[in-house]
C-alpha cells in the first residue's frame, strides 16, 4: 500500500462520521498546488548533477500553508502528497491557524559536503520563492534537514524578497529561531505519553519504553521520558540499537551520539539488537520515530506493546491499524503524536511577525498547554464515538478544516 493510499483510508473513516459529502470528500483529498522543480548542482568535483524537488502545498483553508522538508533518497511525489495531506489535519489536530505542505528533495545528505547541501537548498529556494512565504507557505526541517538547512533557506528568501525572518522556522536561535525548536516533537511526543498514561491509570516509574529511531526525535523524546522517570530500555538508529532490560542510560548515550557525528554505533554498555528485532521487544510502550511503514500486517502480530505512540510520520500502515485496534491496543496517532514541533514552528511564526523572542520557559509552558488541550479534545472524541485515538484525530481535525471551507465560502 502507498503512504498516500494509507492517508485517504483514515480520511474516508473519518468522513462517514462526519457524513461528508462526496464533493467535499473530493475537495479536501485534492492539493491546492504541488510543484516539481529541477535542481541543477555543480558537484564540488565539477560534475553537475540534476536532484528533483518537490512541494506540496495542500490546503489553505484555516491559514498559509505549513509543512517540513525532508532530504532523503526515497522522496517521492507520492510520499510528499500524503504528507502534506497529513499537515493540514495535524495543524487543525492542535488549532494552530495553518494549513498543510510538505516538500522533498530526492538525494541523500550523509553522501554531500556542507558545501554541496547548501547549493542544493539554495538553488531549491530560487525555483519556489515565489510560493513560499509568510503568508503563503512555511518550510521547516524534517528529516534530513536542520536548523542549518533553515538558515540558508531564509538567506536566499531574503534576496528575492527582503528581511523577512517568519519566511521558514526551524531555524538557529542566533537567527530569530525560537528556543526550544529543536527539541519540541521529540518533547511533544514525552508530554502526551505521560498525558496518556495518567488517562489509563498508568504509572511513569513502572512503564519500559522502546523508541526506534535516535534522531531527533528519538533522541529528545528518550531525554524527557528519562526525565519523567520512565525506563528506556532500548532504543535505535539507521545503524542498530541497543537494549538494556535494566533501563538505558538515557544521558551517556546522547552524549555518545553527539560525539559520535549523530551515531550511537559502537556503544559498549548495552546489548547490540536489530531495528526489526526492536519492535518485538517485551514493553509498555514502543515509540516508532524514524521511517514510515514499519509496523505491517507482517511484523504487527509480533509486536508486545500494547501502547504504541507514532513519533515518526505514517509508521503503521492500515491493515495493521486495525489488528491493533482489535487485540485493544491504544496507538496515539502521528497526527497528534509528534504535533510538538509544527506547534513550536507556529509559537516561532508568531514571533518573527512580532519582531519579539520568548524564552524557553514560556515556549515550554505554552507547548503544553496547547498539546494539552488538544490531547484532551481528541480523548473525549474518541470516547463519545467510540472510535480508536487516530480516528478521532481526524474528525477532530477534518471537521474543522471542512468548517473553515464552508464559513470562508466556496467562488
């Protein structure tokens, strides 16, 4: 099944609850623009090479257009379709006054020089300026991208459009970031677990929590729950991971990663496992955070935990949704789940605009409140229709898209 096939499955689900029209369903499903651009480079041997991006940019019917971009190999339209669709329910998810987009290049960032990432992105910029914006249309990191990728994008804004500092978020404190950015899905992900917890009676000192992915996300989510006293007990990244039964020392490995260009390959002071033999593990929670489509209807069966928080974005394909659902397992859906960092995005956005930066403590605080309420509205939706948390996300968030549609007025 394709990751676009995936998103319009939940959308429809959430549809027949809503008793959306057919004319409308088509509506929503369908992007406002998507855009596929050359990105011509010279290599720092002299070689050109050609790299195709793409932005999707979704809906705008609650406010400009919002979304990541990624650079990874495997980008492709579909997979920034489906992504985008998913932007534009998770900002309505959490409120925020945004639209959804998303874009990609296809390449692979660990095999360019900082030298070569910086033309790609700026050449990228000089394709789209003219649909990005701070009104339009709002980039931001996502995998493979970073603060630094987010600088070079502002920059290059700037000379087609003049100071304008709102034009993308994600980027360094030292230029008009906000703080706090850089942690906040992986934090957003360690709040609304222990939200979760609290509501199924569940204790943080007593729960094991496996996280597959140590980017990050992963990284900052296994920071806070360390924190929140729950026991890591093992986590991942592309090259492997690491188990400890007794609980993982949470700190020393980030440090270990840090000083390891981002790796945590080559750690001595846990048992070497697998990223497939990961999601196996006896647990109470697994948190899947980096790639999509891990958990399927061929490796769902084996997995123990029975709560399962999406960190990374569309980590369980549908079929396997719905064995979850059936054995009474409680999946917290992307939507919601890894909601933390667009919502920091939005707190930035608002900031630039107001030429006014607030500090850690208040982004943190306004972070939780608005995960918060937007964890307690998807609880009792899911309660009152008796649905699972993802569905209930997307009626939550559809409906107030399909609202906005109609207020605004269709010409």
């Amino acid at each position: 099944m394709k990751a676009l096939d995936g998103t319009r499955l939940y959308f429809n689900r959430a549809a027949d609850h809503l008793e959306l029209s057919e004319d409308m369903r088509r509506l929503l499903l369908t992007a406002k623009r998507e855009v596929q651009v050359q990105v011509p480079v010279e290599m720092d041997n002299g070689q050109l090479q050609t790299f195709i991006g793409y932005r999707v940019q979704h809906n705008d019917a609650r406010g400009p257009m919002k979304g990541g971009l990624r650079y990874h190999p495997e980008v492709d339209l579909d997979e920034i379709r489906a992504l985008a669709s998913l932007m534009t329910w998770k900002t309505a998810v959490v409120n925020l006054p945004y639209g959804g987009a998303k874009g990609g290049i296809a390449l692979d960032p660990t095999k360019l020089s900082q030298r070569e990432l910086q033309r790609v992105t700026r050449k990228f910029v000089d394709e789209l300026h003219d649909v990005f914006g701070p009104n339009n249309d709002i980039p931001a990191p996502d995998m493979g991208t970073d603060s630094q990728v987010m600088a070079w994008i502002m920059n290059q804004y700037q000379r087609y459009h003049g100071f304008n500092p709102a034009c993308v978020t994600g980027k360094p404190v030292e230029m008009y970031g906000a703080p706090g950015r850089e942690e906040a899905t992986g934090r957003g992900v360690g709040i609304l677990l222990v939200k979760l917890l609290g509501r199924m009676g569940r204790k943080p000192q007593q729960t094991r929590v496996v996280i597959q992915g140590f980017g990050n996300v992963g990284s900052h989510t296994a920071w806070f729950l360390n924190q929140a006293e729950c026991k890591v007990v093992a986590v991942s990244d592309r090259d492997g991971g690491f188990f400890n039964p007794g609980g993982l020392d949470v700190p020393a490995m980030v440090r270990y990663a840090h000083a390891n260009h981002g790796s945590i390959r080559g750690y001595k002071e846990a048992e070497p496992i697998s990223n497939e033999a990961m999601l196996e593990l006896p647990c109470d929670v697994l948190i899947p955070a980096a790639l999509g489509g891990v958990i399927t209807s061929k490796n769902v069966k084996k997995i123990n935990a029975p709560i399962i928080i999406e960190g990374a974005n569309n980590p369980t394909w549908p079929d396997a949704d719905d064995i979850l659902y059936a054995d009474g397992r409680t999946v917290l859906p992307d939507i919601l789940a890894n909601a933390g960092g667009v919502t920091v995005s939005y707190f930035e956005w608002a900031q630039n605009r107001q030429y006014y930066q607030w500090t850690l403590d208040r982004v943190r605080q306004e972070l939780d409140r608005v995960l918060t309420q937007s964890f307690d509205a998807v609880w009792e939706m899911a309660q009152q229709r008796q649905v699972s948390l993802r569905t209930a996300a997307y009626i939550l968030g559809i409906g107030r898209v399909s609202r906005a549609t109609v207020l605004g007025g269709i010409t």
